[in-house]
C-alpha cells in the first residue's frame, strides 16, 4: 500500500499570499495519477486537480499541481479567503488507492 | 447536472443492521464507477471500496473487506454501502463519489451514529 504523507499538518497564511502545499508518496506512484481534493467544513470534499496537474471543470487558475513519482505539489497563487480549507491528495495509481492524512490551510 | 444525492443521517445501536444510499442523476450510472468514502469524526479520508454498476464489479479496501456490502440497484439508479452489525467505530460520514481513480463528483454526505 503506498502511504501518502502531506506536509505541513497545518498552513497558517494570509490572504494574497501563495500557498505550497506538498504530499509524498512511499513509492513511486504509477504515471502521475495524483488528486487534489479540497474540503470546507461541513461540506463534502472537491475535486481540484487529476493527473498530477490538470484542473478540474470550473476550478480556477490560481490552483496548480505538479511533480510526478514520489514528490507532488499543490500551489495556491493567490489565496482568496474561500480557499482556507483542509487539502488531500490521494493516488490512483496503485491499489488500494490512498488518501494523504490532509493540509488545513488556515487564515493567518 | 450531474448529482448523487445520499440518504439521510441515521442513529444505530450496536449490533443494528443498516443500509445507506446514494441516487445517480444527470450522466449514465451504468458506465461510471460509484466510490464509498469514510470520514471518522475529525478525521481524514479512507477509501471503502468502488463498484461499476454496469456488472456490479466490486473492489473493496482491504481494510473494510468484509465489513461492509456495497451493491447497486440499475433500474434507479441507487448504490448503497451496508453494515449487518454495526459498531461504535463505525460513527461517521460516510461519501459517495463517481469514478474510481478520479473523484469528480460527491454526493452529500451521510452521517451515520452508532451509540447505545
């Protein structure tokens, strides 16, 4: 099972300000099949990226993915204060597919 | 519009049976897998298992193998995820999504208590 190790535990910034968030895998994941999901409170989580770093319908371009093999890396632009929520990753690339333990992205 | 709307939360005793579901809208439910998703208070993500409804071709994550029963009715369009006895540790919110690899859509959410 590949374990999917997202850092920090916690991001404390503030708005407009640029947001990297990192998630590792044990193995290599197979192709870049890597997800971004975001998650408000009370709300069910959402897809943000696919394939290491194609957005999602309707997600906007402030939001960016990248890396490929072990290391994979979210990127905020801009932070908008919609955007403070908790982030997951999670890979498709071997199963059983595996979330990361998730970023909370935390107003500052 | 795509949409999978989850049945409503629920209160158990231990021991209970229960069945929870999740009705497909907007896309063809027979070509997409439906994916379950625990959510254990305060807790993260884990991924239950996923079935294709077009054979009922089921996958389950080895940690809920036998556990859990994840089924679909065609003709409406409904997944379920069911328990034959339920424990404490299986309070939380349990999810809905399409796909398999990818998650593209979610249903609400379906809280689910076990508590004496």
């Amino acid at each position: 099972e590949i374990v999917l190790t997202q850092s920090p535990g916690t991001l404390s910034l503030s708005p407009g300000q640029r947001a990297t968030l990192s998630c590792r895998a044990s193995q290599s994941v197979s192709s870049i099949y890597l997800a971004w999901y975001q998650q408000k409170p009370g709300q069910a989580p959402r897809l943000l990226i696919s394939d290491a770093s194609v957005r999602a319908t309707g997600i906007p371009d402030r939001f960016s993915g990248s890396g490929s093999g072990t290391d994979f890396t979210l990127t905020i632009s801009r932070l908008e204060p919609e955007d403070f929520a908790v982030y997951y990753c999670r890979q498709y690339g071997s199963s059983p597919y595996t979330f990361g333990q998730g970023t909370k992205l935390e107003i500052k | 519009e795509v949409q999978l709307v989850q049945s409503g939360a629920e209160v158990k005793k231990p021991g209970g049976s229960l069945k929870i579901s999740c009705k497909a809208s907007g896309y063809s439910f027979t070509t997409h897998w439906i994916t379950w998703v625990r959510q254990m208070p305060g807790k993260g993500l884990q991924w239950m298992g996923t079935i294709y409804p077009g054979d009922s071709d089921t996958r389950y994550s080895p940690s809920f193998q036998g556990q859990v029963t994840i089924s679909v009715d065609k003709s409406i369009s409904t997944a379920y995820l069911q328990w034959s006895s339920l424990r404490a540790s299986d309070t939380a919110i349990y999810y809905c999504a399409r796909g398999t690899g990818v998650l593209d859509c979610w249903g609400q959410g379906t809280l689910v208590t076990v508590s004496s």
